[in-house]
C-alpha cells in the first residue's frame, strides 16, 4: 500500500512539472502580435487634418446700421465671432413660412442685423456639430447665411435667421440678450476693419457695393511638391501592386493620372460610377459632404500655407468642393491648382481631384501693392458682358488669381494676383476685364 502511495505522488509530482515547463514554451511561443500589427495599420500621412469649424466657415461679415450696410472679409474678425458663438445655445430651430424674392430680402438685410456670410449652402448637420443647434428635421436643411437681430427687444430673446438664398427658405431660432452683446461688442471695437458700401444693386438677391477702389498686396510663394507614393499608398488598397506608366498610375481597377504641367491628380475608380446624382435626396446630400470631408482628413490630404473653405456642392454629379483661402480670401486657378474636389460613388470615392503641392514658402521681398477697381465698376463691366446676366449675379469679392511661372528655373513659383471674384449661378468665377483692342 505504502509503495503504491509513494509511486503516485512520484507520478503527480512529474506531472506537475512537465506542465511547468510546457506553460514555459509555450508562453515563450507567442509571437509578437504588436510588432506584426503596427505597421499594418500605419496610415498614410499627407500633410495635415482639419476640424470641420476650420474647413466650413464663412467668408464676411455683414452689418446693417442706421441705414448704411458695412462689410468685412477680415480674418481675425470672423474667427473671433465664430468663437465666441460656439458657447451660445441657440432655441430650437424651426423653418418659418415661406418668402416670396422682396420679403425675403427684407429679412435677411433688415435694418439693425449682423449677418454672417459662407461661400456656399452648408447642412445643418455639419453645423451642429461646431455650435449647439437643435430642431426636428432640420439635418437635411441647408443654408448660407446666419442673420442675427440686434435691435431692442422686450423679451430678452433675439431673433436669430438662418437663411438659403437659393430656395429663399428661412430657419428661425432665437438667442439671450447676452450673446448678443457679446457680438455687439466684438463689432465695436472692431469697426476700423469695416468698409461702407455705397451702392445697391436690386438683383434677385440684394448685393451692396462699393464705389472705392481696393488695395491687395500681389504674392508668391515657393511651392513644395508631395510625392507621387504618398497618394498610391494613400488611395490604393493595396499600393504593392501599383503599376505605372508615364504620369499614369494604377492598380488594376482605379487608376491616377498626373498633369505635370499644374501639379494636379485626378483619381477614377470607375466601379463607383453614380447614375442620376441628381435625384439624390438633401438628407443623403449632406451625408456626401460629410463623407467627402472625412476622406481628405483620413489621409491628412489638406495642403499648404493657407485654409481650403467648403465652397458649395455639386448636385449634377454629387461632387464636393473645397478652395484655397489665403488671408480669408479665396485663391482661383482655371487649372484646379487652387481646388480640392470630391466626388463620392456608390459605396467610396469614385473621383478625386487635387494639387499635389502645397505652399511652402512665402516671397516677402516679391510683395507689391495692387490696386483694384471698384466693386460697382466691375458690376458695370459684367453687365455690359451678353453671356453673364447681370441680374443672377448673387456676389462680387475681392480674391487671388494663381499663376505658375514659366520661366525656366523659376517653375516652383507661383503668383497670388490679386483679382475680383463673382458668385454666379452658386459657382465662382474670376472677373476678366475686357482689353480694348489697338486703335480704340
């Protein structure tokens, strides 16, 4: 009995060891699934993110004052007012009835109102997201222009409009008395960067103009070109099977072609093909902006020493657009050199078009001061144009026009001319005076 004792707790104790040693190599089997997964995973970095309060913001500000209109496209002004909004708590927001072409223009430019202008209709389901904004069914809804009442009130709420001058709709909420004094205050102390405008002009959308000419600094900068694998990495599923030829890159169903000349892509997958874009519905529209929006910042794909804006979306073929702003002006260029465009497919992107530079450095010795005609005069000069309608034009601002130097040697400049810009149609456009032919 004693030796069968003895022989089991000989047995256990084996075991208990050959258990030991196995937990030993096994535990130092394990492979190192950290080390294997970081590099998977690993995005690709472009150049920089943006938040949605830095790509979709507005380009002026506007103030009706004892009769008189003032406007200011400065910067730091805006920036300081969208700030400060982000506190308030706006009242539900709810869509007001609907304005006939006259009352409408009353409202949004009534006497005793700030109104704060974007370059194109932007969805209140973006917007919610910088500033507290409520209401039912308004995540579809867009508009282009917040209306703040300031006159003196009873009830200690002002009116608040949101407005879109497209469909003249008008979203009504409301805001304490202190939030807006907060915004008088920034106004005031603020008034040197307002200009008067002297001039009305009773297009279907009321525009104010100024007979005063514009001084614009001209600029240039030294450009940065960004690798051609940044993007194949960026854009291909699987970028080790990329194939190129020429300025021609693909991996077998999207493809990348390159314009050397202008330093822009053009990405097509072609299986995302969309039919009828144009029947989509507001709410899925607004879900496009989102999405293009996300896929730039998935990649870091915003570029350059200035901001590229939200500038409007294209309903005909679901596409969205972002512009350069240098100093809150926006940057054109006939080339797409100044433009990021999207254009979102059936399940992902089917076209993407961009620059693949950014503004690196600017020139300050190559600055040079440029004055521009006045506003009215360039309204007079469009009228005068047979293939614009003078009155469906719906704005007119100073910008910058980019120009690539030919020169050899020189081709990593380009040229911020300055320049007038006109909203016609939801598109902008750059004014091209007409040159007087020889002998007129």
């Amino acid at each position: 009995m004693m030796k069968k004792t003895g022989f089991r707790s000989f047995l256990l104790t084996i075991l208990v060891i050959l258990s030991i040693v196995l937990s030993y190599f096994i535990w130092k089997g394990q492979p190192d699934y950290e080390a294997i997964n970081v590099k998977e995973v690993e995005k690709t970095t472009i150049d920089k993110t943006m938040t949605t309060s830095q790509v979709f913001k507005p380009y002026k500000l506007v103030v009706n004052s004892n009769g008189n209109n003032y406007q200011s496209l400065n910067e730091s002004l805006l920036n300081e007012i969208m700030a400060q909004g982000k506190a308030f708590s706006f009242s539900e927001v709810v869509l007001a009835n609907k304005k006939n072409s006259e009352e409408y223009e009353k409202v949004v430019h009534k006497n005793g109102t700030i109104e704060i202008v974007f370059p194109n209709n932007i969805p209140f389901s973006i917007f919610s997201q910088i500033f507290q904004v409520e209401g039912d069914g308004i995540e579809s809804a867009f508009f282009n222009r917040i209306v703040l009442d300031i006159n003196n009130t009873d009830t200690g709420l002002h009116s608040v409009y949101f407005a879109n001058d497209d469909q003249e709709n008008i979203y009504q909420s409301s805001l304490q008395n202190k939030d807006i004094d907060k915004i008088e205050k920034i106004i005031k102390k603020n008034q040197n960067k307002l200009t008067q405008n002297n001039k009305l002009i009773l297009n279907k959308r009321n525009m104010f103009l100024s007979s005063e000419e514009t001084k614009l600094n001209r600029k240039k900068y030294i450009i940065d070109s960004l690798e051609i694998n940044l993007f194949t990495s960026a854009l291909f599923q699987d970028s080790g099977t990329v194939k190129s030829e020429g300025n021609t890159y693909t991996d077998g169903s999207s493809v990348i072609e390159m314009d050397t000349d202008n330093k822009v892509l053009e990405y097509v997958n072609p299986s995302q093909e969309r039919t009828n874009p144009e029947d989509l519905s507001s709410a899925k529209r607004a879900g496009l902006i989102q999405d293009s929006f996300n896929f730039i910042n998935d990649h870091a794909g915003w570029t350059g020493d200035g901001s590229y804006y939200f500038t409007g979306y294209t309903g005909e073929s679901a596409t969205t657009n972002f512009s350069l702003f240098i100093d809150n002006l926006q940057v054109y260029n006939e080339n797409g050199m100044a433009d990021i465009s999207v254009t979102e497919g059936l399940e992902a992107v089917y076209k993407y078009m961009r620059p693949f530079f950014r503004l690196d450095t600017d020139v300050p010795g190559e600055k040079k001061e440029v004055t521009l005609p006045s506003s009215y005069s360039v309204y007079k000069q469009l009228s005068a144009n047979p293939n614009v309608k003078a009155e469906e034009i719906e704005d007119i601002v100073p910008g910058y026009h980019m120009t690539r130097s030919e020169s050899s040697g020189m081709n990593r400049i380009v040229t911020l001319e300055p320049t007038w810009l006109y909203k016609y149609h939801d598109k902008w456009f750059i004014f091209q005076p007409e040159t007087k032919k020889e002998g007129q």
